[in-house]
C-alpha cells in the first residue's frame, strides 16, 4: 500500500510530466526492447525501430493506462481490471521471475517483463525528470510502477 504522502508525490510529479508523457511511453519502450530483447517477442507485429509510429502510439496507450491508476491509487485492482485480464487471458504477460519458469524466457534474465517495463520507466521518468526524480519520488514510484505490475499480473495462471 502506498502511503498518503506517497500517492500526493506521484500525482504531483505525474502532473509534471504532462506536456511529455506521451514521449516517456515510447521512450520506455524503446529502452526495454533495447535493453532486454526478449521482451521484443511480445511484438512481433510491431516495427520495434526507434521512434516508430507503433512504438509511439502503444506508448501512449500504456501512459494513459498510468494517468488511469495515477487517478485511483486507492483502487487500482479494481481501475486496471480489464487491462489485467487482457494481460492474462490475451497477452500471456509472463509475471515469472526467473530464466526457465515462463514461456518466453529463453533468454536468460533474471526478471519478468513487467519488472523490466517498470525499470524502463523510472529510468526514462529520472532522465525527463533530472533533479526533481528524488530519492523520495523514486521510492514512491518503484512502489506504483510494483503495484501496477501486481494488478496486471494477478489474473495470470
Ligand atoms: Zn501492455 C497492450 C498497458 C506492461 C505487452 N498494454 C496494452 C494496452 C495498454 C497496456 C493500455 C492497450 C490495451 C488495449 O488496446 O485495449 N502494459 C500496460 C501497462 C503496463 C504494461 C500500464 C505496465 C506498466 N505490456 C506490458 C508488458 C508487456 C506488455 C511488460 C510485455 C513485454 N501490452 C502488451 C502487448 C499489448 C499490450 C503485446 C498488445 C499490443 C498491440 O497493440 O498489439
């Protein structure tokens, strides 16, 4: 659970990066697919080049899924749930840790694509950010990114 001061923080530095959200979707993308090619074999109908127009338009997709849980941070199970069982039931998002233990994890890294996306997206939140990505808005957005990655992979069996 995130704290009172926890969930102000995230709505206060999600606010800023309104004019560039859209940019920081793609951006995350474009970093995971880069840093951990496996997760490219989630899209293999998408031209995963840099600043492609399905790159851009599946990140806005997945930013404006992040303004919905920045807006229910109370209840996100309940905000995301037809995008968790989309991720279980369609997608098969694999929220396995662990080489060997999924069915897309043949290259071997140690942590599920979800995890990986999350880290993608401080990291592309911390460049956009720069001295404002404090240590306090870091913690607090490792927890939501954990949280939302949790909801989006409860349904999976
Ligand atoms: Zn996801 C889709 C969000 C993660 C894979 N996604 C999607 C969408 C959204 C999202 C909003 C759209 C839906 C509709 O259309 O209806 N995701 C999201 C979020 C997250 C995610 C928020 C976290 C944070 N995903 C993810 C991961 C992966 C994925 C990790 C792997 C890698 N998704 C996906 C896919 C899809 C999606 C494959 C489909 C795409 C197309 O278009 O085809």
């Amino acid at each position: 659970m995130l704290t009172a001061e926890e969930q102000s923080l995230i709505q206060k530095v999600w606010e800023k990066t309104a004019s560039h959200r859209d940019e920081i979707g793609g951006e995350s993308l474009y970093r995971l697919f880069t840093s951990y090619p496996s997760t490219k074999t989630y899209f293999p109908h998408f031209d995963l080049s840099c600043g492609s127009e399905q790159i851009r338009s599946h990140g806005k997709k997945v930013v404006a899924a992040l303004s919905t849980a920045v807006k229910s941070l109370d209840n996100l199970s309940q905000a995301l749930s037809e995008l968790s069982s989309l991720h279980a039931y369609n997608l098969r998002v694999d929220p396995e840790l662990g080489p060997g233990t999924g069915n897309r994890s043949s290259d071997v890294e140690p942590h599920s694509a979800l995890q990986l996306l999350s880290q993608c997206i401080q990291v592309v939140l911390a460049l956009h950010l720069g001295k404002e990505y404090t240590p306090e808005v870091h913690a607090a957005f490792d927890k939501f990114l954990s949280a939302v990655a949790a909801v989006l992979s409860e349904k999976y069996r």
